[in-house]
C-alpha cells in the first residue's frame, strides 16, 4: 500500500473514531457542543412542544411549595392600590407611597424587575395558550397561592431568568434588574 493511501485511510479512520467519540460523548463535561440539542430527549414533536410548556410553567411557578416566606397578596394589593375608605388607612398609604415611590402592585412588580407576561396572539411566546388551561397573570415569575385559607404571593425563577429583548418577554434570557433579594 503506498504511503498516501495509508495516509488517507488512517486518517479517515481517527476522523470517523474522533466523530463517533464525540458523538457518544456528547454529554460529558468539557465536550465542544457543535450543533444544537433541540430535542435532546428525542421526543415526537407534540410531545416535545408538551414537556417544554410543562418546564416553562414549571420555572414560572416554582418554588411555590417551598417558600418559607409568604407575604399576604390581598392586603399588600389593596395598600397598594388604595382600596380602602377609611381615613387612617388613607393616610398610612399616602406615608408609605411618599416614602417608596411605589403607587401599585402592579408597579411594585416592576420595580422587583418582573417583566410583562407574553401575550397569547405573540407568535414567539412560549406559553402556547392552545396546551394549558391556566389563566396567564400579568407577569412573569409571581405567583398567587394559598395557604391555611389566605392567599399569599412569591416570586419564582423567571424573575432571574426572565428578560425584554426588543420588546419581547425572553424566558431564559438573564434578566439584569432583579430586585427579589432586596424585598424578601
């Protein structure tokens, strides 16, 4: 055999071993990723788009079952949004307003860096109005939940890892003006 031909054989040889390792050893740390894992669990495509809203609701409510800290939704949202009639309450609300700048939940919500739950007719939102049954909050990553007969809200992964890019609510994207920690 000439020098060229066993050059070339060996060389397709270690090419197609250094692919096939490769390949095999996709998952271990430290391996080039060089293509995307789209569907790495290799699901048919309806059950794929499933699971996916499945974990995208599942980092827009979690840790609801583990928060040890549980601020009262109701109260906190009527302070808030002046729902009251009685003058002291007015009074307090106004002091608390003058002092925090914060006029609404809704505000509070934005000043905690939650950004604004994707709309259902967004062609890029990931929460596929066609798949779940639930009703879509106003934002992402706070969630309403209810505990010894009150209901309470708490934050959730997305507030972190939730951002706007071009307008468009991004799950995954980092978001940079997170304020959770300083409010629990």
């Amino acid at each position: 055999m000439k020098k060229s031909t066993l050059g070339m054989v060996l060389f397709i040889s270690m090419h197609l071993t250094i692919n096939s390792m490769a390949v095999e050893s996709s998952w271990e740390e430290g391996i080039a990723i060089v293509e995307p894992r789209s569907n790495p669990y290799y699901l048919d495509p309806a059950e794929l788009r499933k699971e996916r809203e499945r974990g995208l609701w599942h980092t827009h409510h979690y840790p609801v079952a583990a928060t040890g800290m549980l601020p009262p939704y109701r109260p906190i949202k009527n302070i808030l949004n002046d729902e009251f009639k009685n003058p002291i309450k007015k009074w307090l609300n106004h002091f608390f307003k003058s002092l925090t700048q914060i006029n609404s939940f809704d505000q509070m919500m934005l000043w905690l860096g939650l950004n604004v739950f994707p709309k259902d007719n967004d062609p890029l939102n990931p929460f596929s109005s066609s798949t779940s049954d639930e009703v879509r909050p106003k934002f992402i990553g706070v969630s309403i939940l209810e505990r010894q007969g009150a209901q309470g809200f708490t934050l959730s992964c997305a507030v972190c890892h939730t951002s706007q890019l071009f307008g468009r609510t991004i799950v995954g994207l980092t978001n940079r003006f997170p304020r959770a920690n300083e409010f629990f």
